[in-house]
C-alpha cells in the first residue's frame, strides 16, 4: 500500500507540473525582433540593427552598391558590420554566406524588404539561410537573398538636398524612348545632384534631374513644366548617386528633379549640323539627314556602336572613318555607330533634336531611334 501511494503521488505532482506550463497561444505574434540567427553580432552589434531578407538583383541592379567585401573562409556578420560601418554607410547586407555590401540607399523598387525583421525565424527566413564561414551560428543572406543591417549611427542618403539658388521639384517618370528633359548626360562616375544642376545651368537650363546614378538631364521649365501627371511617389526615386552614395539620384526610369535660377535662359536657335565634317584621316562627310533606326538587333548600322558622356559629332566620325566605315551616325545624344550598308532607310518619324552629350550646341540625334546620319563624301 505504501509503495502504491507513492506511486500515486508521483503521477499527481507530474500531471501538475505538465498543467503549471502555459499553453500555446494560437494567434499572436512572436516577440518583436528576429530570432538570434539573424540579429547583429561583433564588436559594432549595438551600433546596427536587423532590417529584414530580401532578394537581390543581380547581375541587373544590386540593392546595395557603396562597397563590398568577401571573405570566403571567414566572413561573420561582425565583420560586416564593422567594414560597413567603416565606410560611414547606412545600410550593411550578407549574402551567399560570404558576400558583405554596402550602400545609403535600399535600391529597390519599394525601397523595404521582403520579410521584415520581426518575421525572421529559422522556419521562416525569407531565403536567408546561408550560414556564415567563420560562425556557424549566424546566418549570412543566401543565394541572390540579402540579409539586410541598418545603422543606428550612420544617416541614409538624402531624397532632397541644399543647391545653390535651387530647389527640389520631386520624383518623376521618365521614358527612354520620350525623354521628361531632353539634354541628357550619361555614364557620369563622379554624378551628384549639385554637379548635374551647375552643368545644366551652365548651358542654359533651369531644370535639372539626376536619374539611374550616373545621369544627368537638362530642360526648361518654360517649355517642359515639368507636367504634375509625370510626379511619381518618392519611393520610385531610390538610388545613391555615383559621387556621393549619401544624396538620392532618382532610379531606373525615375528623375530627381530641381529647379534652380542660375540660369533660365534656354539655348536658342538650331544646334550645329557641320556639314561637311573632316576625320583625322582627311575623309571628309556629309551629313545627309535625320533617319529612323531600329531596335536591336536590326540596327540600320551594324558595323560599330559606341557610348559616350562626352560624344560630339567630329569623335564620332573621326572614329568611324578610322575603322573604315562609309557611314557614322549619333543618336540618343550619346550614341555613335558605323556601319558600310543602310540596311534601314527612312526619314519618317524621325525627330533629330538631342543635344550632344559632350557639346550642347551640337545636335546627336533623337531619343526615339533617330539618328543624325552622315556619309563619306564621293
């Protein structure tokens, strides 16, 4: 009997304990804030904080583009942070385990990411489940997935900024094929928001845009507005710019836009159409008129196409007749190509009124597949 009723008691106190731990509750969130897996580490954990997973773009268009390192024996998130915080960057993100970017700027079409911090779980980590080489412990983004750090210390890039005598307009759309403002300057490695404004200015425009980074576009507001129904939300305008990673130059297809009083004079009358122009081999062209082209890949010259922030009309022949080409077209302000044969010949629709984006004064086709076409002499 008395081994029975210790027996006994035994299950009455181990059915209590069971009954003492609370049951699950169905339908409430976990506690703010990732699970341990994904939360800063090192020296530098205080000074950052768990923005989320999210996929990025490569090769298209990275999310973070301010710096980078890879270690791939030995990369943690701890040394992520610090290289990041380094760089006075904003925004610290791992992937494929050992990949570490930096940038001010989320460049992503919403500018958040897919699966915020407070959802981050080892059952629930977005793609973000490469452990890190150098601590098993930590995950470390994945396959094309960020795993994304946002500094406590260190600001983000600006959407608006201070310009001389100037202003910020807001984000708008523009069209490649259609351009908001049509004087534009391409491929600019040292592109802030002041240096597009002074170079606009400076050939007589009062608007300014900086657009993808690296561009630069020009109008006048007497003739351009820019028009209410092209502004956009300031989400779409999410990229850093090429000489300063803290200042916002608009995205893919998006204009950050000023408008300044240096300058409101637009240039006035037709731009120069040198005719005819001699290379550096002494062959001399004729400019025989505005051409449609085509899409790729049915060019109207297919022998050579070049790229250019700095393309003016005599460049571009003189490096056409050097490769031997009967034919040297600009188009796009930017473009130059080549070719021996006119596989496409049509002045229809065609609109030639892009300034060259290495002389303002010189006219280097249109944006709508329209070229300025010049051809050797006979």
């Amino acid at each position: 009997m008395r081994s029975t009723s210790l027996i006994v008691g035994a299950l009455a106190f181990a059915i209590g304990a069971v009954s003492a731990v609370p049951a699950p509750q169905t339908g409430t969130s976990p506690a703010a804030g990732p699970s341990a897996p994904f939360q800063p580490s090192g020296p530098d954990a205080a000074s950052w904080q768990t923005t989320g997973c999210t996929a990025d773009f490569y090769p298209n268009s990275r999310l973070l583009r301010s710096g980078y390192t890879e270690d791939k024996q030995a990369m943690t998130v701890g040394k992520c942070l610090t290289y990041c915080g380094s760089l006075g960057a904003y925004y610290a993100g791992l992937e494929y385990g050992y990949q570490c970017f930096c940038g001010d700027a989320l460049n992503s079409p919403t500018g958040t990411v897919d699966t915020p911090a407070a959802q981050l779980t080892s059952s629930n980590d977005g793609g973000c489940n490469t452990v890190a080489p150098g601590n098993g412990a930590q995950r470390a983004g994945g396959p094309n997935k960020l795993l994304v750090f946002q500094s406590k210390v260190n600001g983000p890039a600006a959407r608006s900024v201070t310009i001389t005598n100037g202003s910020y307009q807001g984000c708008y759309r523009d069209d490649p094929n259609n351009r908001l403002l049509p004087a534009g300057t391409y491929g600019i490695n040292d592109n802030t928001v002041q240096g597009c404004a002074t170079r606009c200015a400076n050939s007589g425009y009062d608007l300014s845009a900086t657009e993808y980074r690296s561009e630069c576009h020009c109008g006048s507001s007497s003739s351009v507005g820019p028009p209410a129904n092209k502004k956009i939300d300031e989400s779409n305008c999410n990229n850093s710019c090429t000489g300063n990673t803290k200042q916002i130059c608009g995205d893919a297809s998006a204009l950050s836009v000023y408008k300044t009083t240096l300058s409101t004079t637009p240039p006035t009358g037709t731009p120069q159409q040198p005719s005819p122009v001699t290379a550096r081999n002494g062959q001399k062209y004729n400019f025989i008129g505005c051409y449609k082209d085509r899409a790729d890949p049915n060019r109207a010259l297919d022998g050579a196409a070049l790229f250019s922030n700095a393309r003016t009309i005599q460049g571009c022949i003189t490096t056409m007749a050097d490769r031997g080409f009967k034919y040297a077209a600009l188009e796009n302000g930017n473009e130059c190509r080549g070719g021996n044969t006119l596989l496409y010949s049509s002045t229809v629709g065609a609109t030639c009124d892009k300034p060259c984006s290495g002389n303002s004064a010189q006219t280097c086709g249109g944006s709508v597949y329209s070229m300025s076409l010049y051809q050797v002499a006979a």
